[in-house]
C-alpha cells in the first residue's frame, strides 16, 4: 500500500502543488518551519486519523491568514503492493474532517483500514520515557488498526466509563455499570496482552536497531487479583469500591494499564541514552507495522518526523538501513538526508517543494 500523488489546497503553509512519491522511503528535508511536519499531518488526516496535534483546532489547519470560510483540501491517489486500479481518497477540512474514497463517503475508521498508517513524532519517544497514556497509545493504535472488534470495545468501553464516572460523582449505584465494564475491560485486558506479545516478537526482526535487548510487561490497570481477565476484574473492582467512592474516578480497567520496558532488569528510560531510546522507540513503530502487515496482508504506511535527531552517523545510518528493509512507503522529515543510499530526497522551503 502506498501513495503515487497527492496534492493539498489551501492547508496549513503547504503550497498547493501535485506531487509524485516513491513507493520506498520518501525523505523530506529542509529547515525548521518549511512545512515538513505540515505535509506528514496532511496524510495522517487522508489516512484518517486526523491532526497530529492534540485537540488541534479546526480553524488553525486551514492556510494560514486565509480567513475561516475557505475550507482546506486534500487529495491522494493510493495504489497496492499487489496491483490493480488506483484509488483516489479525499479530505475536506472546515469545521470537521469529512472524507471520501472515490465518489462515496468513507468513515474515519474505514479510512484506518483502508490505508493503515503508523506514525511517530518527536514526542513518540515518551512510548518509553514518558507517562503510560503514550503507550496505552501504541497498543490502541496498532489494535485499532488490526481488528475492527478493538476499535468497537475500546470506544463502548471509553462510553460506559464516562458515566460510571458521572455516576461516582453523583454518588450514584454503579453494579450495572460495572457488569458492562467488567465484560468489555476484560476483553480488552485480553486484546491488549496479545497485542504485546505480536509487538515483542516482531521487535527481534529489528534488533540490529535496538541498542540493547528489551523485555516487555504488561500490567492490568488496577488488576492483580485473579490471572483469568474477567475474574481479575470483577474481584478488583471489589477491592477498589470503597477507593473508588472517596476518588470519584474509576480505578480498575484498561485506563490505567500500563508497559514496562526493561533492559536487564532496569526500567529502560534509566538505563538508555536519549538517541538509544529514539531508536527503540523506532524499533516499536516498526514492529508495530508488521503486526499490521501480517494481520492485514498488506504493509502500512509509515511516517516518520526527525527521523535522525539526536543520533550519531552509525545510528543515523542503522536507522535508514532499517527503514528500507521493512519494503513500506515511508515518509520521514529530517533537516539532514545527505549520504543514503537507496532514499528519495525532497527538499522543502516555506510550505514548497523545490
């Protein structure tokens, strides 16, 4: 799966301009503020996901200073690794992000599927140093993207756990609410822990990247008390009513799951350098697309900012070897893309492509 074209009106500083990509890795360079990190948002919205900034608003994606009635568009023309016709998808940008696969309008979800996309940001490396929400994230992302059943539960369960915690604050009777959460959080606990265990065997493909050999752990959020997801669940949330009443927060479930990531034995945001976490947080993208790809018989997309930052020359160049040898079209943004073999380079100054 990859994208030939795209061409985008109107969005954010990118001049509007059609452009041609390699099905290989596609390098992106220029200096801070050409409108790199711009260009990787606009195929993370067509590929529906949406902005890469949290709680971005819609007005500030449209080109800037163009006023707020003039939408932003974005077009791509998608093409398989096995062949066949060409698919054009498309994303209107206003007050919401509406978009189409040909003629037909396409959910956010439907999107996903279509045209699987991993991406990893500067901030991406809090996955290993950062709070557990950011590798809550990765789980949810690659999940999301596998199996439509996990995006289904996650955003049931995500429903039930709002009002469970309305009703915490109202002091209300929460049993009913429990029985639903007991059943969809348990699924998920389960869901969670396979995932995990895809993402740490498919790691040891690229363990010529990972500075050091990790070990990966799952911890249930609030759970402990049984090994069976579902028994685990109902008996801690027995332990933690009387808690739960006093927080007025949910204390038991997937909210509060967590990874730990260990390189022997210590927590791996201790023993790592900055650079040796960048690049195993890169080595957990990469896995991560290869779950997707053995589980959707097709290669995701792969976007990548600041691909070298804080890396030495051998990590630079260990990092773009490993790129090329997972074969996805990957497009990654650097200030720096001299001396690789085997790379497409594109440069951009002020939102163009030169």
């Amino acid at each position: 799966m990859y994208f030939s074209e795209t061409y985008f009106h109107n969005f954010r500083n990118i001049c509007g301009e059609r452009r041609e990509w390699s099905p290989g890795l596609n390098m992106i360079t220029g200096s801070n503020g050409a409108g790199k990190t711009n260009f990787l948002e606009g195929l993370n919205f067509l590929s529906g996901w949406g902005s890469l900034e949290k709680n971005a608003k819609m007005a500030n994606i449209v080109r800037w200073n163009s006023g707020a009635s003039q939408p932003a568009s974005l077009w791509g023309r998608y093409l398989s690794e096995r062949g066949g016709e060409p698919s054009d998808i498309f994303a209107s940008l206003h007050t919401r992000c509406q978009l189409k696969r040909g003629d037909k309008t396409a959910s956010a979800a439907d999107m996903r599927r279509e045209i699987p996309v991993l991406s990893f940001m500067p901030g991406h490396m809090s996955i290993v140093k950062g709070g557990a929400s950011h590798r809550r994230r990765l789980l949810d992302m690659t999940g999301v993207l596998v199996s439509v059943a996990y995006s289904k539960v996650l955003r049931d369960y995500q429903v039930m756990l709002k009002q469970k915690s309305a009703m915490l604050r109202k002091h209300a009777d929460t049993r009913n609410a429990d029985k639903l959460l007991a059943s969809l959080g348990s699924w998920l606990w389960t869901a969670r822990e396979e995932l995990l265990k895809m993402i740490e065997t498919s790691a040891q493909n690229f363990s010529d990247l990972l500075p050091r050999p990790m070990d990966f752990f799952f911890s249930r959020g609030g759970g402990g008390m049984d090994e069976a997801p579902f028994d685990d669940f109902r008996k801690s949330l027995k332990r933690a009513c009387e808690r739960e009443r006093a927080a007025g927060i949910p204390l038991v479930g997937p909210q509060r799951d967590d990874v730990r990531f260990t390189c022997d034995g210590m927590d791996a945001s201790v023993v790592l350098s900055r650079g040796q976490i960048r690049r195993a947080v890169s080595v957990l993208i990469l896995a991560s697309a290869l779950v997707v790809e053995r589980r959707l018989m097709k290669k995701p997309i792969l976007l990548f900012d600041e691909i070298t930052s804080e890396l030495d020359k051998a990590g630079r160049i260990r990092e773009i070897e490993s790129l090329l040898a997972t074969e996805c079209q990957i497009f990654a943004t650097t200030t720096d893309a001299e001396g690789y073999d085997g790379v497409e380079i594109y440069r951009m100054k002020d939102g163009r492509f030169l």
